[in-house]
C-alpha cells in the first residue's frame, strides 16, 4: 500500500466516516432491504466517494462473489443469488484496509421447490419499473423506444456492417442494466434479441409485467407445441396449469431448452422419491434398481440417460406420460432392452 493510500484511510477512520457517520463513504440505491427476486440475479447501484474506495467486494451468504474497482461515482453492478434467504454484504476497501461494510437481504423465490415458494414475513416484492427513478435516469433511458418493440433484425449483424452487441447496447433501452441475464449458453429467441417487450407490456400493472398464466404468453408463438400437447389424454402438472416458468427460464440458461436445471436434477425436485436410485424395477428381486442417470440413453443416441428417456415431461397419451406409443410397462421396456421383446 502506498504511503498516500495509508494515510488517507487513517483520516478516514480517524475522523468516523463509517456506516454510523453522516458522511459515509458508500450508500446502496438499489435493491431495498428484505425484497424479493425471481430470478437468480440481483442488480445493485451504489454511491460511493470514488477517491476512498478502492474496492466494493460483494459477498453472498459469506462467499464472495463478485470484486469491483470502482472509477466513478455512481457504480451498478449484479452478483448470483441463490433460492431462498441472500444476505448481501457489501465491503469497502481502501487499500487493505476495511472502511465500512454494508448489507441487504433478499429473498429468491422459486417455484422449483417448496419451500421457497412462499415469501417470508417481513419480505415483500418490488418492482423497480413501478418508481420514478431519478438518480437512475441520469444515466440510464428508462421508457422504451421504437427498436424496443421492433428491435433491428438480427440479419444485419454481419461482420461487415456491424458489430451485433454494439448495435443492441445502443438501441435498446433494456440493455444496460439487464444485459448480464443474458450471458448464458442457451437463449429464449425474443431475449435472445431484446425484444422484452415480446413479452413484457408497459402498459400493465406492475409494469412490465407478464401475462399469467404463462401458457398465454407462450403459446402465442409455440402454437403447434400447444396443438400438440393439448390433444394428448394426459399432461404434466405444470403444462396443466399452464406454468411453463416452473421448468424453462424465459431467459437464457446454462441448461439446453433453457432448462433452469440439467433434467434429471430439475425432475427430482418434485419427485424427490424417485432419486433414489431403485426407480422403476425398486423392490424387485433386482436390488440394485435402474439407473435413471450417468448411462448413454439406448434410443436417443448422443444423449445421456435422464427421465426425458422414458417420459415426456409435457403430455402423452399413455399412463405415466410415458414417451413412447406403448400400452404396458413391459413394451416400455423393450424399446430399449429389444431382447426381451414380447417377439422373441
């Protein structure tokens, strides 16, 4: 540390500018205390006096999960969040030496697991859209414009005429602060564009919120998956009641069909008892069961073994939403082990 850096952090100390102080070298804008998210990012803003802090490390839950060298007043940045409780710590540095730490709390929701469903006494939403945001307004666009709801077509990101990620930073007003949802493997087609208001409307309550069920929103481009599962004699509870956010992010994941979870693992979330192990021959004279996981699946070749093998996870006309066009258990078995077909 230099001479300058120690010195001007003893005043600092010396004089009280701590969290305590009126004159504090860090205060948080955004999110609020005890708020609730969806997903599983959380933007924060911050104020800081840039010449004392030389560092904000950003721990979630006493790991740290994200560092930032500040170089302005005004600093938004967004760290992971996991389902349920986040305590949020934010830690001023000059130097090595600790100025003040700061914290937040917030709660995950998910619809994934129970217990994480219902938000928490003392808990509650908010909704960003829904304030007049000045100190956010004097860098950010908070209204939508023209290639909001019509963004340019992704036919004109060519090497030649432009780069694609600099003509969305400068046309869509989404960009900004959201762009980090979007650094994943796997992109939902409108997001995967800006184009939020596909989806989200400006003219609701809250604002920019989305249409619930999900199945109305969703269905109005995935006609012919809806064609196709409606007519099926049975389906899947979240297709039943139309939650297709239960399973697929509207987003993007790290997970193919923008799972929120590698299909076993997101499966077992509801059907925990089937994670044993013995699933399917448990309790037969074979007592180390069959494997649901870890195998390559026999029928889809490339693919690995999940309960996508033997179910499908939207609706099927036979008992089980089983995958294939079978009518007993033991036909189902025979597609993959072939002899002991019921022709052999």
């Amino acid at each position: 540390m230099s001479i300058r850096s120690a010195c001007l952090a003893l005043v600092i100390l010396f004089f009280g500018l701590s969290a305590h102080g009126a004159e504090s070298v860090l205060t948080i804008n955004y999110p609020p205390d005890n708020s609730v998210r969806e997903f599983d990012i959380v933007g924060l803003s911050v104020n800081l006096s840039k010449e004392a802090v030389s560092r904000i490390a950003v721990n979630v839950n006493g790991i740290e999960k994200s560092s930032i060298d500040p170089d302005n007043a005004v600093e938004c940045f967004t760290v992971p969040v996991t389902p349920g409780i986040n305590n949020i710590e934010l830690v001023a540095y000059n130097g090595e030496i600790v100025l003040e730490k700061f914290s937040r709390v917030v709660f995950r929701r998910s619809e994934l697991a129970s217990q994480y469903r219902s938000i928490p006494t003392g808990f509650k939403r908010d909704y960003f859209h829904m304030e007049t945001r000045e100190q956010c307004t004097k860098c950010h666009v908070l209204e939508p414009n023209i290639y909001d709801i019509k963004p340019i077509s992704p036919a004109t990101f060519t090497a030649e005429k432009f780069d694609s990620q600099a003509v969305i930073a400068a046309t869509s007003t989404c960009y900004s602060c959201h762009k980090n949802m979007m650094s994943q493997v796997y992109a939902h087609g409108p997001a995967s564009v800006w184009s939020c208001l596909s989806c989200h409307e400006s003219d609701t309550i809250p604002e920019y919120s989305v249409k619930k069920p999900d199945s109305e929103m969703c269905y109005g481009c995935h006609v012919e998956q809806m064609r196709n599962w409606m007519s099926k004699k049975y389906s899947h509870g979240p297709v039943t009641i139309g939650m297709c956010t239960i399973c697929h992010s509207p987003h993007g994941s790290q997970n193919e069909f923008n799972l929120f979870k590698a299909t076993w693992d997101l499966c077992i979330n509801c059907h925990a008892e089937k994670a044993d192990g013995v699933h399917v021959i448990g309790g037969s004279l074979i007592t180390d069961g069959h494997p649901t996981r870890d195998r390559p699946d026999p029928v889809r070749i490339g693919k690995e073994l999940t309960c996508a093998s033997c179910h499908d996870p939207h609706a099927s006309n036979f008992p089980h939403l089983w995958a294939f066009d079978v009518t007993d258990l033991f036909e189902l078995c025979s597609k993959c082990h072939k002899n002991y077909s019921t022709q052999n």
